[in-house]
C-alpha cells in the first residue's frame, strides 16, 4: 500500500475539473473515501494555450509532496514533465496521454511513473508509442479517448496501484 497526502486529477486540453476529472473522483472516493481529491483548473481548459502554460501552473501551486497526480490526456503529460523537471516525488498516472504536446516533450524515465494508453487511441495516435521507455507503461486495446466509457476499469487500476499491486489488476483488465 502506497501512502499519499492527496490525489490532483488533471484534465485534458479543452477539459475543466467539473468534466471527466469530477466523475473520475466521484467512482475514486466510493472506493477510497478517505483520500483527499483536488481538481484544479488547468491553463490548458483554453484550446488555444500550450501546455507548457499549465506544466508552469503546476510547479507554482506546490503540490503536496507524494501526492498521487492522475492526469488524463494532456493533463498526464503535463504531470509527466512537472515530475520529469522537478517533483521526482510525486507518484504520476497518465490515462490516455501523448508523451508529447505543443512544446513538452518528455524526455526520461522517472520512478513512481505509470501510462495506460492505447496505440488505436486516434487522439493520441503516433504520440504514445515511446511511454515504454518513459514510463511503467500498459497497452489496453479497449481503451480509447472517452474516458467516461472506462470509469469502472480505471478505478479499479488506480486502486491496484495505490495497493502496491498494479501488475494484478493488468492481468485483470485487459
């Protein structure tokens, strides 16, 4: 069982933390009411700004140290880099993220560093075929960019992973 102070759920560009992140936090805390969830609002809800406008917002908000940081689409990456730069200690699951956008680009492998993609993800198509080497990466043929649709399976994943135990709950889910 892994401790964390918090779990940051970071939405994707064009997103806001009352969309998918809200609903992702909702089926979290029915499974771990205890932990404490934050969504803040990212630069990167604007289409028109670039990532690397919220990778700086989120070294300025300090994020609690050991915190889990869920981010889906962009908001994986930008967690990604922020760690990559910076936080070594904060534990990062990307969900359905590019391992590059605008003008981040990830660069290394870092500890505690989890991707769930989909190579047939056509969001994210020819951006995730690197996560291997950045990352403990997991390849889901059912998993595409409507992360609604996998609210059931990512819970349980994430609830792998705070138990030590992610490669199980692998075996399980694909």
């Amino acid at each position: 069982m892994i401790s964390v102070p918090a779990v940051y759920l970071l939405h994707g560009k064009g997103g806001s933390p009352n969309g998918t992140v809200a609903k992702l936090e909702e089926s979290l805390h029915a499974a771990w009411p205890d932990l404490r969830y934050v969504r803040p609002a990212l630069q990167h809800s604007d289409p028109t700004i670039a990532a690397e406008m919220s990778v700086e917002f989120l070294r300025k908000l300090q994020l609690e140290a050991g915190s889990l940081v869920i981010g889906i689409s962009l908001g994986g990456l930008v967690a990604s880099k922020l760690q990559e730069e910076s936080r070594p200690d904060l534990h990062v699951l990307c969900i359905s993220s590019p391992t590059w956008a605008d003008g981040v680009k990830l660069l290394r492998r870092a500890d505690h560093r989890v991707a769930l993609y989909s190579l047939a993800d056509e969001v994210i198509s020819g951006r995730v075929e690197n996560w291997p080497r950045l990352a403990e990466a997991y390849e889901f043929h059912w998993l595409d960019h409507d992360t609604d649709k996998h609210l059931g399976p990512l819970t349980r994943l994430v609830g792998y992973y705070l138990r030590g135990d992610l490669s199980l709950g692998v075996r399980e889910s694909t």
